[in-house]
C-alpha cells in the first residue's frame, strides 16, 4: 500500500509569506503521494473587516453569514489557493486547485442549528468523499490542494479545513497508508500556550479528555484534536500536529510535534 501524506496547513503560516515560501518548497521536495488543505481565515477576517464585515467565532469555529461566505469564497477558493497552487508549479509540483464542488469532490449538508447557528457551514462524512477521483489524479502524480469550502444542493459551504483533512484521511485511508499532519506556526500541542518548551509529545485520548475541564488547549487548537481522534478512531494510523517548518521531518521516522494516539 502506497504511502500518502495529507498535509493541513494554517494558522500564522499562511499570513507569514516567508514562511510559507519555506513551507511550500519543503511540501514539493516530498517524493510521496500528497494532499494539501489550506486555511487562511486571519487572511478572510483582514479582507472582511476592510470591508465592513465582522468575524464571529464560536469554540474557535467561525459564523458564516451569507456576507461572510461570500468573503471566504473568493479568499480561500481565489487568493489563497490559486497562490499556493501557482507556487508549487514554480517549485516543479503539478498541483491542482479545487474546492469540494470541483469533480465532486466533497459533498456536505449545511450544519443543523442545534445550541449555535453557524449559518452556510458544511459537515462531512468519509462517504462524501469522491475517492476514485482523488486516487485517479494522486496515481497521475498530480498533488491536490484544497480550499475549505464544501459544496451542498448546489451551494457552496464554509467547512473547516481541519475537518477536511481528517475525512479525507479517512476516506482515503483504504487505499493508501495514510499520514495526517496538521502544520502551524508551534512546535506542537502546549499545555502552556505561551511557553514553547511545553509541547506534550503524546496525548492518547484519555490524557486529552484529563486536561481539557482544566482549559489547557487554546480554542485553536480544539478543532485539530477533535479531528485528530476522529481520524485514528476510523482507521487513520498515523496523526501529526507539529510546527510546518518541522514538515520534512514529520514525513520521516524521527518526527518533532505531538502525536496523537487512542
């Protein structure tokens, strides 16, 4: 079974050009079969706010009016990828741009309002993934790269890029020996936010579900663990959080960051 690394990447990163620049040139020198999924919500919220419209979170997830999709359409599935993508053709990566819409890739429903109204916000499943499509370009040697956006009766959706990264690993999972890094701007999970001597190198679930009454993790940080443990509780093998200029490592057997277990 061929290895295959799917790759998160957020956070301060993507809004740190030369970061990213170092970043971008490390995920095109792996030889493996590999998956990007990009954020860029500080990007979203800057370009909002110079146009009036304010970001709402809530638990680290943002609200998705109908102003609000519009802004993260044209950022996430135009500026940012397109950029991204752009650069990994100048570093000799044949990556492909696509939003969940494109091929089909992602199919979602809009979020029920339950406790919180996240208004056009898409929740997906593994069975919502087009498997075959994303194996077909992966055996071509052509590298994905994926906006947060799903698509539903035909509308686009606001989806966690997180959440993208684990369906897809599980989608995939059968196909490929899969490896999920989630990339940002730390060393790794820290039980203190502002000290980066204090990365937890493993957090099996149970030590997770000890700490999280205390408020050690940053809301941040909680849609990647919650994925994390989604992924490796369906099949998933491997779960990396750790620092992107740690990526090359993160691909290899000695790896830096958190590793996230059952």
């Amino acid at each position: 079974m061929s290895k295959l690394f799917i790759i998160k990447i957020g956070g301060n990163v993507l809004d740190n050009p030369p970061a990213l620049s170092a970043f971008l040139q490390d995920f095109a020198a792996i030889r493996e079969p590999k998956i990007l999924i990009h954020g860029g919500g500080k990007i979203a919220t800057k370009i909002g706010e110079s146009l009036g419209i304010e970001s709402k979170y809530v638990n680290g997830r943002r609200i998705t009016d109908a102003a609000t999709l519009d802004v993260v359409t044209m950022v996430y599935g135009g500026l940012v990828n397109k950029h991204i993508v752009a650069t990994l053709q100048k570093l000799n990566t044949n990556a492909i741009g696509l939003t969940g819409a494109d091929g089909n890739t992602i199919k979602a429903v809009r979020r029920p309002v339950k406790d919180v109204d996240y208004g056009f916000v898409g929740d997906i499943t593994p069975e919502g993934v087009h498997v075959n499509f994303l194996s077909t370009l992966l055996h071509a040697g052509i590298v994905p790269v994926f906006a947060p956006l799903t698509h539903a009766e035909g509308a686009i959706l606001n989806t966690n890029a997180d959440t993208i990264a684990s369906v897809l690993a599980v989608a995939l999972c059968k196909q490929f020996d899969v490896r999920l890094i989630f990339c940002f701007e730390k060393k790794g999970v820290l039980r203190n936010v502002n000290d980066p001597g204090t990365v937890i190198r493993h957090l099996p679930k149970s030590k997770y579900e000890e700490l999280l009454p205390a408020g050690v993790f940053a809301d941040g940080i909680l849609p990647k663990l919650e994925n994390a443990y989604a992924a490796i509780q369906t099949g998933v093998k491997e779960v990396l959080i750790g620092e992107a200029s740690d990526l090359l490592k993160n691909t290899g057997s000695e790896t830096e960051g958190t590793l996230i277990t059952i």
